[in-house]
C-alpha cells in the first residue's frame, strides 16, 4: 500500500460505467493539493491548540500526523482532555487552562481553536489581536454579532483565519464544483442534502467522566459568557445539547452541507430560510431539537432543502444531491457521480382517446414541427463517477492549505467571509423555529433582513 505522501492527484480515479467509461483525472489548476504528509519548512510554524476535547484530539492527532507545523502549547478546561492533549501532540508541549496564557507567548504563530461554539469569537478575536493567524472549528458563529466583529478584527490585525469546514478543500467537492460549472448537469435549479446521525454518540449524548466536578473542570471559564449556573457535568460534556452554548443540528451539521453547496454553486448564499423540528427522542433535558428540516432560497434559481434526523435507526448518512435540467450530480463520501437522461426537446402529446384519422392529422403537424432529432431512438443515459484514492481525508489539505497560507499571507479557502456567510446561513434554521416564520437573510451584506 502506498505511504499517504506518495499519493497526488493522478490517484483521483474516475470510476465510470453504462454508456461513458472514460478515464480522467482531477485538474490540477483547481483547489488544494492532495498532501497528506505536509514537510515543513525552516520556518516551521508553532502553534497552540485551544480546546483538546473529543474533537480538539481529533483534529490535533491529524495535525501531528501532517508535520504541518509543531504544537508548543495546549489548552482545555477540563485536567484529563489537557493531558490527553499534551500526549497526543507528541512534543511535551506547555499546558494551559486559561487560554490568554497561551495568546500570551510570542513564539506562537498560530492558534487551532477547538472550543464549544459560544467561545469561537472571542478566542479569535484575542487570538488576532495577539497576532495570531487563526484555525476555528465550525460553525464560525454563536450569535449573528459575532460574525463582523472576527471580520473586522482580521482586517484590523492581518490575521489570517480560517474556518474549519473541510469539504471546501475536499477534491471531490473541487471536481463537482468544475463538473458543475461546466454544464454537465444542465442548469441546477434544486440542492437536497442529508447529514443523518442515529446514534446516542452521534446525539451529543458524549460519556460523562467519573472525575467530573469543580475540581477538574474550569467551570467559570467555560461558561463565559452562558448564564451563570451551578456546575453541571452534562453541560460541560455534552454541550452541544443546549443553545446557551452550542447551535444544534444546524451548527454543527447543516453548516457543513451549506459550506459544500456554497463552495461548488460560488454563491454568497439564500436569501430567505425557513425550518421546521423539534425533539422527537432524546427528551433528556437538552433544548437543541434532533429532528430538522429545512428549505432556502437562492437568487441564482435554485433552492436547498437539508434534513438532519438523529432517531430514525439508521447508519450514519451524509450526502447532496444537485438536480439540473439535465441530469443529477451525487456527493456521497469520497465521490461525486454524475447520472444524465437527456430530457426532450419536444413537449410531447396525448392523443390517445382520438379516432385514428384524427391522431394522424395530429401527428403529421406535430411532426412537422418537432422532426425527430433521434430516428433510431433516444439516447442512453449516461453515468460517470470519481472517486477519491483510499484513505482520503479532507481534513489534512484543509490543514495543508491554512499553514501554506500562514507561511505565505496567501489568502485561505474559507476565510471570516465565507465562514459567516455559510454559518449565518444554517442559524437561519434556528431563528426560523424559535420565531415559527420564513427568515430572510441578505448574502451580500451578511445580515438579517
């Protein structure tokens, strides 16, 4: 089996079948390379890592395994994930609970933020202002303030931030962007995403430690900016589970599929959302709905509907689906297939119930307008399907590209911009439940209406 750095985008294999069986490959003046081993340079790029969580771990054991940069320093609120932490980076880094303890080294270059949503914005906005470059986790936002103000802030400092949905840097999603805008769909006019999670785990019902209390867990700090309540270890642990410090399903997953729909469509975003939902299942105290649909409009004509079910039974599941004029294009894992049935050119005729001197009369002018562009038959359909090498992981060229950016004040793939436009989107699901009314949201201006 090949090393992971041994693959490049040659390895992009098209798996095509019926009619179009045709090799081809990734282009390669599109989108991030495929590097899954990333050799730094001299100047190897030192950061610090907030937030070493289930997640944070996740995120920072492939950041070791890159060799992007080297991690020098680690922060969490709770005493085991920090040592968890240090352990997983590999370098005895220093340990921090407070993370303005971190910002204040000026060895580090850049900060990999991997905190509950509701100390995204903060976290970077100090990190930037202590000249930090900046890696947040998904979604961008807690609250729609938040948004301009990180905006402002990498504008005021030069910082560069990046926002953590991966598949913005994923080949397949470069491929479906270029299958896309090259019409082999036809014109898109609807987008249906998924991101199914049937599994207590995939509910946020993350395993409470033995060990939890005020003795290992930074209560105050991470509360923040949440009400002030006494020490709850579900809170802390599976915070996803409660607004006051995370964005639900829409969050945590329906920004992902907007960030992939945006990122292949080159759209800034809908212009007006509504949702529906609630909990269906997991009636354990939290107040984030595990059931959600959702419905948005685009001006460029087209409409996405999402769906996130947490209870159904099912395996995990994510994928879109493009619908065009003339054929569909599928996001399912690491591939994209393409399905095209040529639709016709004519509009057809029912003349079923005529008497026969009356269907041929019908037919002698019908033909004589719609002549048959296919005499021997209508064409096949055709079905075409790229698929990544095995092994593939979006996330090490999403990585790949912010440290490239930091080493070269290079502009990011999805920069504050782009992440508000893909997280104010999916929160629009959130203010369309609370409020039980059709959202409307300006993309350009990134605002509420």
């Amino acid at each position: 089996m090949a090393h992971d750095n041994d693959v490049t985008r040659r390895d992009f294999v098209k798996a095509a079948s019926a009619v179009s069986a045709v090799a081809a490959a990734l282009p390669a003046a599109q989108g991030a390379p495929f590097i899954q081993k990333v050799h730094a340079a001299n100047d190897q790029v030192q950061y610090g890592f907030i937030g070493t969580g289930s997640r944070g771990n996740y995120l920072l054991k492939h950041l070791h395994e890159t060799d992007a940069g080297r991690c020098i320093a680690v922060c969490d609120n709770y005493d085991i994930n920090l040592q968890k932490g240090v352990a997983t980076a590999g370098n005895n880094p220093a340990a921090y609970k407070d993370y303005r303890e971190l910002l204040a080294r000026k060895d580090i270059d850049a900060v990999i933020i991997g905190t509950p949503d509701h100390w995204h914005k903060q976290v970077s906005v100090d990190a930037m202002k202590a000249g930090k470059d900046v890696y947040c986790e998904k979604p961008m936002i807690h609250l729609y303030a938040d948004g301009p103000e990180m905006i402002e802030t990498a504008r005021k400092t030069n910082r560069i931030i990046q926002i953590g949905s991966q598949r913005v840097s994923s080949m397949i999603y470069v491929k479906a962007k270029e299958l896309l805008a090259s019409g082999t769909i036809g014109q898109l006019n609807m987008v249906t995403a998924r991101w199914d999670r049937n599994s207590a785990m995939g509910a946020w019902n993350y395993t409470v430690p033995l060990d939890a209390s005020t003795e290992t867990c930074d209560w105050p700090g991470f509360l923040g900016i949440a009400p002030k309540i006494p020490f709850n270890a579900e809170h802390f642990f599976q915070w996803r589970k409660w607004k006051a410090y995370g964005t639900g399903v829409a969050g945590d997953l329906f920004v992902h599929l907007f960030s992939g729909t945006h990122f292949i469509t080159g759209t800034n975003g809908p212009t007006r959302g509504m949702a529906t939902g609630g909990l269906r299942f997991w009636k354990d105290g939290r107040d984030a709905p595990d059931v959600m649909l959702g419905l948005f409009d685009y001006r460029e004509g087209f409409n996405l509907s999402l769906r996130v079910n947490f209870v159904d039974g099912g395996e995990e599941s994510e994928g879109l689906v493009f619908t065009g004029s003339e054929g569909t294009m599928e996001i399912n894992g690491n591939a994209v297939s393409i399905g095209r049935v040529p639709l016709p050119k004519e509009p057809g005729n029912m003349i079923g119930t005529f008497t026969e001197s009356m269907q041929k009369r019908v037919m002698e002018g019908y033909r004589q307008k719609y002549p048959l562009s296919h005499p021997s038959g209508p064409p096949l359909a055709e079905y075409e399907k790229y698929v990544a090498p095995q092994g593939y992981r979006d996330s090490y060229d999403h990585f790949s590209n912010f440290f490239a950016a930091v080493r070269t004040r290079k502009p990011v793939v999805e920069d504050a911009v782009f992440g508000f436009r893909a997280a104010g989107a999916a929160l629009l699901s959130n203010l369309s439940i609370d409020r039980g009314a059709v959202i409307k949201w300006d993309p350009d201006a990134m605002r509420l209406v």
